[in-house]
C-alpha cells in the first residue's frame, strides 16, 4: 500500500491504523457487495489494519446510488449523478475485483466467482443488498419489468420509470403498488410518490397518482400526509390495507393492480415488490426463512454460519431501519468488531444512529432519526430520543432540511466511494 | 432543486473544532427539551458520558 493511498483512507474515514499485524495477523478479509455497507465495511478494515489483505468483489464497474433516486425519477435530478466508481476504494488499498460471486462455502471458507476462480477468507463480510422475491406478487414475474418498472434498484430501471412518466398523456393515472414490510427504504415509496405527484401537478396537471399500499402505517407518514394535504389535493391518492389498498396481482399486459375487491388500470405502472436478501446470502446458507440474515447484534456475524458477517439491507437488524445511512454505520462498525475478534479482543456493544430525509417537494424536505443500542441479545431503539420532523413547521424547516439532505448526500458517498 | 445549498441551512462542517467546542455543543443538544433538529433528536440517544467519547474521536480522529 502507498503511503498516499494510506493517508486518503485515513481522511476519508476518520480511522487511525489501531491494529497493527502483530495483533491481526496476515487475516483475509473478502467482502461481497461494493454499496454503502461493504465499501463502507472493506474500505474500515483496511483503515483499522493496513497490512489485513482486504478484497472487495463487485459485479458494477459503476455503483448507482438508491438514496435521491426518487429525485431523477421526479425529473429534478439527473441519473449520472448517482454513479460512483470504485477508484477511490482502490486508493485505500482495498483490492477491487469486478465480478460476481456465485457461491460461498462456509465451511471450506471459499469464495467462487462467477468465471471460476476463488477467493478463500477468513472472515467474509455479506452486504449483497436486496433481490425482488419473484413469485410472492402475482403476475410479477422477470418479464413484468419493463411494463411495470419497480425501480428498487436505481439504474436502468430508474431511467425506465421516469421515461414512461414523460411519455405518458396529461390526464393519465400513474399507480404505484406498496408491499408489507419489511423492504429497502421503509419511507423511499412516499418519497416517490411526493416526487411523482410533484412533477404531475407541475408538467401534467391533469394527471393523477394513486398509491396501493399492502399496510395502513408507514414511516414518516403524518408528514407525508400533511405535505400531500398541503401540496397534491388533486394528485395523490393513497390507499392503505384498510381501504382495499392491498395488491394480490398484477397484469403487466394490461397494466392492472388487483386488490381484494377492486381492478385498478394504469397508464403508467410502478410496482414495488416484496423483497429478500440477495441470492448469495441464499447460497452461503446465512439466510433463515424468512428470507433474511439473522446475525449477532454486536458483530453482525450470521448465526447461522461462523466467520460470514452480514450488514445491510440483507441483514436482519430491526429495528435499524433498511437504509444507507445504517449499512454505512453498520460497515463501520463490522470491521471494528472484525479487527477485535482477529486481534483476540471482546467485541463491543456500540450506538448507532439513523436519519433518513425525504424530500416532498422540490425544495422541501422531512427527516425521521432513530438511536439504536447495540449488545446482548438484541437491537434496541432508544426510546426518548428520535422521531420525525415538526408537524405544521413553517416552510424554511423543510427547505432547511433539504439542503441537509443535499449535504448528507455528499458526505455518505464520499465517505463510502472516496 | 436537489442542488439547493443554502449554507445557513445546510449541516456545518465540524472539521477542525476542538473537544471541548464539540462536547459543549453535543451537551446542549441533548439538553434542549424542546429542540426538534435532527441533531436534537439525535443526542437524545446517548448519555453525556458518551457524547465526551464522540468528542474526543471526532476532535482527534480526523487531522
């Protein structure tokens, strides 16, 4: 490693060099899922131990951010500014190898990546992110995403959604499909729908969009009502489980929803569907039956297999919300509690934080915050401490909350990709 | 527009501020009943023991 490439991981993170190779070892650390938690996670480690050997095996030569993809979907943003490259994750010497990982052998503690070769570990940090669970809606099947994009994982099919929403007529109705928890960005459909509603009243004003949501209850959702009360009257129509909102099936042919006792046609369709842990974590055996990865709360290592930590989305961390803003604390914390079990020291029970803003408007912003104490047995939130944004704030609250989120925005990745 | 950067508005930078500013800072927060900014709801959650800790590694981490 360079001493340049030393330094930068230094200022990017904040984290001084604790451990040297007396204490870690020449340990393998492998890490699978180049988002917010694994860069985070490999970019820490490498941080924490200069000489560990830290790999981070990623498919995407260019990472495309979910958080304010909401906002190109709103047409007030543009897709490019999403993408981030793993250079800056190299310079920190990280070893950043572009390709998928097809199978993990817990107990051979091998990697195999998708054109043969392996990597072998001794601790494999998971953060693969989250797969649609084909099958769980009807008639939402692979084929289905190109008339009804879901647009969960930012890219082309953000791209997609957003092209349809210029190309349809003003006077269409744009549906949206919601799934029970829990899913990537418990608050991200309302802050799409602010978004979408936002741009019909703006470009399309006789448009209309309707929400179909399989819960009666959502993050944020008091300040999402008053902002649609406030600013969509005419563009936005919620309806939870409680009002029929609850999709059984959808028919991409036709662009229908179906709910209990309703068909709802569509002239542009986004179905945001139930979701699982990535497929790897299926084929490393660390996820449970519900689709997710159980892990320790203090070291994210899977309970069901030894030596594979998972964080992220993937990772069953309630009640720390699926966010970008946790897998980044969690990959932090990760190599932390990583280069202290390598080094033979206790791992620590830690207090992370969460904040997640949504933007309702163009220039308006709402936050929720939540603290979370970490040890024993379980993820506890804090009880007095948290909670959203102001009701019936004056318009400078929201505008000062969107401008933090545009800072928060910039901070996290280039803490994240450097 | 997502490229809205009032400085008054946004989140200031913390570089460079020592312990002590950031502990008095951090302490006042937590203290105010009333506050509801993120960093209110935020430092809530910790003990001033740990907000000392924060301090501490944020003043000393980051040269």
């Amino acid at each position: 490693m360079t001493r340049r490439g030393l330094i930068a991981g230094l200022s990017a993170t904040g984290v001084l060099p604790l451990f040297s190779e007396a204490q870690t070892g020449s340990a393998r650390i492998v890490v699978i899922g180049g988002g917010f938690g694994g860069a985070t996670a490999a970019r820490t480690m490498k941080a924490l131990a200069p000489r560990l050997s830290v790999t981070l095996v990623e498919p995407r030569e260019t990472y495309v951010a979910c958080p304010f993809s909401n906002l190109v979907i709103g047409g007030m943003r543009e897709i490019m500014d999403q993408g981030f490259r793993y250079t800056g994750v190299a310079a920190t010497g990280v070893e950043v190898i572009r390709a998928r990982a097809n199978a993990v052998d817990p107990t051979t503690q091998i990697v195999t990546l998708e054109g043969g070769e392996t990597l072998s570990y001794d601790r494999l940090i998971l953060s693969p992110g989250v797969d649609i669970r084909w099958g769980a809606l009807a008639g939402y099947g692979r084929t289905a995403i190109r008339r009804m994009p879901h647009a969960w994982k930012a890219g082309a099919q953000t791209v997609l959604l957003r092209q349809q929403l210029r190309e349809m007529e003003d006077g269409g109705t744009v549906v949206m499909s919601v799934p029970p928890a829990p899913y990537r960005c418990p608050p991200g459909p309302y802050e799409r729908a602010s978004l979408i509603a936002n741009y019909l009243k703006r470009e399309k004003p006789r448009s209309k969009l309707v929400v179909l949501d399989a819960k009666d209850g959502f993050s944020k959702k008091p300040l999402f009502l008053e902002a649609w009360s406030e600013r969509y009257p005419d563009h936005l129509e919620w309806r939870g489980a409680s009002d029929d909102g609850r999709v059984s099936r959808v028919d991409p042919e036709t662009l229908t929803f179906e709910t209990d006792f309703d068909t709802v046609q569509a002239d542009v369709a986004n179905v945001i569907p139930p979701q699982k842990a990535s497929q790897i974590a299926d084929r490393a055996g660390v996820t449970d039956a519900t689709g997710w990865c159980p892990v320790d709360p203090v070291t994210f290592e899977s309970t069901r297999q030894p030596n594979i930590h998972v964080i992220g989305d993937a990772a069953i961390m309630a009640p720390m919300p699926k966010s970008a803003f946790a897998a980044n604390a969690q990959g932090k914390v990760c190599a932390i509690q990583v280069a202290r079990l390598l080094a033979g020291q206790a791992p620590q029970p830690t207090v992370l934080a969460n904040t997640c803003y949504s933007y309702v408007g163009a220039e308006a912003a709402v936050s929720v915050v939540g603290v979370y104490r970490l040890g024993g047995t379980a993820i506890s939130e804090v009880s007095d401490a948290g909670g959203i944004s102001p009701l019936a704030a004056a318009p400078a609250i929201r505008q000062a909350e969107a401008a933090q989120a545009n800072h928060w925005f910039g901070a996290i990745t280039s803490e994240t990709f450097g | 527009m997502a490229g809205l950067d009032r400085s008054a508005d946004a989140i200031p930078s913390i570089e460079g501020l020592d312990a002590g500013t950031l502990k008095a800072s951090l302490v006042a927060y937590r203290a105010d009943d009333v506050g509801d900014t993120v960093m209110h709801r935020i430092a809530r959650g910790y003990t001033e023991a740990e907000l000392d800790l924060i301090a501490d590694y944020l003043a000393g981490g980051e040269r």
